[in-house]
C-alpha cells in the first residue's frame, strides 16, 4: 500500500465517522483518535506491503555504480589534463626553439665580422706597442699607479667602515651592559632595605 493509499483511508474514515458521529462535543476526540489509529495502520500496511529488495549477482547496488561512474569521470578528466599540459608544453617548447633560431641567425650575421675586427684590433695594437714602445710603458705606468691609488682610497674607506662599525658595537654593548648592571644593583640594594 502506498502512502497516499493511506491517506485516502484516513481522510474516507474521518468522513464516514463525521457524518454517522453524535453531537459535536463528542465527534472531535473520537476523530482524532480515529485519525491517529487509522495512520498508524496505514503506515503499517505501506510498510509491510514494501518488499526488500534482494540483491542478486546481477543486479549492482546504486552506490557501486556512482564510484564506478566517478572514478571513469576522474580517469577521462586526467588524461584530458595530462594531454592538455603535453600540448601546452610543446608548444612553449615550440616557441623556445623558434627564438633561438632567431638568436643563432642574427648571431650567425654579425659571427663572420666580429673575429676579424677583434683580430685586427689585437694587430693594431701590436704594431702600435712595437712602434711606441716608450709611450706603452707610460700607459701602462700610468694605469698601474692608478688603479694602486684606487685601491689604496678602498682599502682606507673599508678599515674606516670597518672600524667605525666595530667602535660603534662596542659601544652599544657596553651601554647595553651598563644600563642592565645597574638596573640589577638598584634592585638588590632595595631588596636589602
């Protein structure tokens, strides 16, 4: 029996009672009780009329074939993910080999000129070291003495730095010191008191 099998009853059954029922006084706590032991058969049929249903090896319970069903969506959904960041990757991977070709070509043009301008740099200075020679040991004096004056000014900026970081710690811990040694005998010379 279904459960608006049952409802039907009931509402016929409240129906029958109200039209062969005494005075009103006495219809509304025999209805209710009549309403009430009527759904509680009603809900006892519908129940005992629902057959379990037993599950054979054919049948698959509804809960086996959602997990199935989910775990074929996951599988598709993956190899669709899998195959999207494959493509996604030649491409980049693509794309960096087209640049590099594009380096080495405009390499591959300037390549043929730059060894012979170094070459011939390298030859004019040569025969120009072997025409001047006096005027290669002045340069060469020259930067020497420089960059010797150069490092000596770095070498007396980083001791000054150096130093100055150092004269300033010592302070800041002696002061640190200082001012907790003192804080420490204010207070055992009130403890004494």
């Amino acid at each position: 029996m279904k459960l608006s099998q049952a409802f039907d009853l009931i509402s016929a059954s409240e129906g029958e009672k109200t039209a062969s029922a005494p005075p009103a006084t006495a219809v509304v706590p025999l209805t209710r009780d009549i309403a009430a032991d009527g759904l509680r058969q009603a809900l006892k049929e519908a129940t005992a009329d629902t057959e379990t249903p037993t599950k054979t090896a054919a049948q698959v319970a509804p809960i086996d074939e959602l997990t199935k069903l989910a775990a074929d969506v996951v599988t598709t959904e993956h190899e669709s993910m899998v195959k999207e960041a494959q493509l996604y990757g030649a491409s980049v991977c693509d794309g960096f080999m087209a640049r590099l070709a594009q380096y080495n070509e405009a390499a591959s043009r300037l390549a043929p000129d730059v060894p012979t301008k170094v070459a011939g740099a390298v030859d004019t200075f040569e025969k120009f070291a072997a025409e001047n020679p006096e005027l290669v040991q002045d340069a060469y004096t020259l930067g020497y003495t420089q960059a010797k004056q150069k490092l000596a000014e770095w070498n007396q900026a980083a001791y000054e730095h150096g130093h100055d970081s150092t004269v300033r710690w010592i302070h800041k811990t002696a002061t640190d010191n200082f001012v907790t040694g003192f804080a420490d005998a204010l207070r055992l010379i009130e403890a004494s008191r």
